[in-house]
C-alpha cells in the first residue's frame, strides 16, 4: 500500500491501494475491488468528517452522486463510504484521462456531440438537486471505451466542502469567482466555457459561437435558464451546420410537462405512414400550442444566420387528420432558388420548394414544424414552431 501525505488507507473489500496524485481538497487512490474483481478508483477527502451530521450530510449527497452516475455521460459511482481514519470516499471506474491531455483540441462536430451529452448530464444532475460546480476540461474524462463522461459530480455536496475558484480560472462563472454561490446558472456557463476551449476560439462558427456567447454571459439571467435549454441550442447549430443531432439524453420525470413534450418533439423522428390515427382532439392541441408559447422564448434564441432581405414565415398553420399532419404557409416573397428548409420535431432539417408538407403520424403523437427560406447558402430567420396533437 502507497501513503498519501495524510498516511496509508484501509478500505475494506479492496486491495492494492496505491496513492495516486493530490488535488486541492482530495487524494486520488488506484485500487483492486476484490469481489467482483475490477480496477477502480477511489477519490478520498483529505480531512476527516468530525460529527454524526457531517457524515449524514455525505451519504445523503453520495446517494444522489449514485442516482446520477447511471447516466451514460456520467462518471459511474461504484460506491461511497468512510475509511477507518474518518476519511469519507467514492470508488468509480477507472478513465483513461481527460479530453486536454496533452494539449488535445476536439474537432467541431466532436465538441458538439459531447455538448449535448454532457449537457444532458448537466440537466439530470440538477433535476436531482445536484450542482455540479466544476464543469471543465480535466472532469471530463475519457472511458476505456472511448466515451466522455462528466467526472466530479457533486463531491463538493458529498465530501461537505465548498471548492473556491481562483481568479484567474477562465471556466468558472464570473459571479462564483467573485465568492458567489454555486447555481444552475453557473453550471451552464462552465459547460459553455468548455465547449470554447476545447474546440478553441478560432475554430467556433456563427452559429456555435452565438450559442456559446448566451451561455457564458456574464449576466446569469442573460444565460440559458437550464442545461437542457442549452443542449436543444446545441442541437439547433448541429442542424444549421449540416452535422448530425445528436440524440438528447434526459430521463423524463414527468415534473416539467414543458420540458418533457420538447424533449419528445426533440429526439422523435417523423412517423412512417401509419393508419388508423383518430381524429385531432382539439383538447390536446391547444395544450401543445399553449406549451409552445410558453416556451417560444426558447425558440425565438435559436441560432440563426440571416441574411439581409430573406423574408420570414409568419403564418404557420396546421390540421390533423387521422392520420397525419398537413402543415401550410403563405409565400412570404420567394425569389428565383429560394426554397423551404423544415424543421420537423427538432430533427434534421430537409429542404422543399411548396409551401406545404405533410407529416405522417401515429395515434397520440404530437408533430411540431418550423420554417425558414433558404437563399443562395443563406438561412432567414426560422418561424415560431407550429404544433398539433392526434388523440391517443
């Protein structure tokens, strides 16, 4: 067994424990798990706990860090505890390293695809209470198998400590270097900064920077006002830019019916023609267009790239039969090459040159639409999304 600086550990059930590096606040040990037998690692805090309380506050804070870490783009928790020395510790698995080592930059579509992860990450952390508070390069750490995931999750709640950014750290809202507390908020700005740097300034087109600038304001309310709010901007830029969407990542708890309709809208794609699709209820159509109202601030953020003079689709319009959704528009002044780019349910947009389209949909569905001209290679403003609802 290899001594930290605080002195050996014991843990029960692993074996060849062996000090690994320090950080501010905690040691890093690697370790053998002995039954099931497997590589881990076990991150202890320097300090031991010194009452009942302390201790309750941890295991508390350690459930939640496990409830989270089934997340596919969290670190996973094998296991949190107290070592014999008062020391409270988490064992997960064992990364390979971080996304920077060695001076590493992300490709565009690379960086993007782990926004929307990480961003998912983020969203789920906080829809169970927990702040993350240190979104940057080095807890973003690489699996043997390639994936990124989130590390560090919630330790500042589990190990009862409050980490204080230095002033000079470029990742941390500006409003918690100045001793600020830990906020929603401020997570999306540190993911926002390490979506920046990672990718590097020069690197960012139109549309990623301006979603990026939104999320690292320097004004908190100026910011997306959830990581999710943030993932469905990430995804937009991926349409813009002709990358792939990458599916969004978000056990819907049914708390938020706002969050949980865009997320379906988000990540289903168009229905293949299906029969036997009832008649619209007027009930749940209104339903879906109020909830879109309310999230049309949202929308209206999205990253675009007019052009000057490209006219904008104002009178979206939509009708459910049994079994699709017929979507119309009125020509807002197309000229010679002008064409439709659609967006059906925040999937990847196609481009048509009538103004109308129809949407095959199964019982129960909801198929949201936006549109924007396309000319000559560039984008108008997109319209507010139109929805409609067939009765399940």
């Amino acid at each position: 067994m290899t001594s930290s600086p605080l002195g050996p550990l014991a843990v029960p059930g692993f074996g060849d424990v062996r000090f690994h590096s320090s950080g501010e606040l905690v040691d890093i040990y690697t370790a053998q798990q002995l039954a099931p037998r497997r590589p881990v690692l076990l991150t202890v805090l320097q300090r031991p706990v010194a009452s009942d309380a302390a201790r309750e506050r941890f295991r508390t804070a350690a459930d939640r860090m496990a409830l989270v870490s089934a997340h596919p783009s969290v670190l996973t928790v094998l296991q949190a505890s107290i070592a014999s020395d008062g020391r409270p510790y988490v064992v997960t698995e064992v990364c390979t390293g971080h996304i920077a080592e060695g001076g590493r930059r992300l490709g565009l579509e690379e960086a993007l695809t782990m926004g929307v992860r990480i961003g998912s990450a983020l969203e789920t952390l906080h829809r169970s209470s927990v702040l993350h508070g240190g979104v940057r390069p080095v807890h973003l750490l690489l699996t043997p198998f390639g994936s990124i995931v989130l590390a560090a999750s919630g330790y500042a709640a589990a190990f009862d400590i409050a980490a204080v950014p230095s002033v000079d750290d470029v990742f941390s809202a500006p409003e918690v270097r100045a001793g600020g507390p830990l906020t929603v908020a401020a997570d999306v700005h540190d993911l926002g900064a390490t979506l920046r740097e990672t990718v590097g300034e020069e690197a960012v087109p139109a549309p990623v920077r301006r979603v990026l600038d939104r999320a690292t304001s320097r004004d908190p309310a100026r910011r997306h006002a959830s990581a999710l709010e943030l993932v469905l901007e990430l995804r937009e830029a991926q349409a813009e830019l002709g990358l792939a969407v990458t599916p969004i990542e978000v056990a819907l708890d049914g708390r938020s019916p706002l969050d949980a309709r865009i997320l379906a809208e988000a990540d289903r794609p168009v229905h293949a023609p299906r029969r036997g699709a009832r008649l619209v209820s007027w009930g749940l159509l209104v339903v879906a267009v109020a909830a879109i109202a309310v999230g049309a601030s949202l929308f209206a953020s999205l990253a675009r790239s007019s052009g000057p003079g490209i006219p904008v689709v104002e009178d979206l319009r939509a009708d459910a039969d049994d079994a699709a959704v017929t979507f119309d528009w009125s020509d807002p002044g197309l000229e010679a090459g002008d064409r439709y780019r659609v967006r059906v349910d925040g999937g990847v947009p196609s481009l048509v040159d009538e103004p109308r389209l129809r949407v095959d949909a199964a019982a129960g569905a909801t198929v949201c639409l936006s549109v924007a001209v396309s000319r000559q290679g560039r984008l108008g403003e997109h319209s507010v999304p139109v929805c409609a609802a067939l009765a399940p």
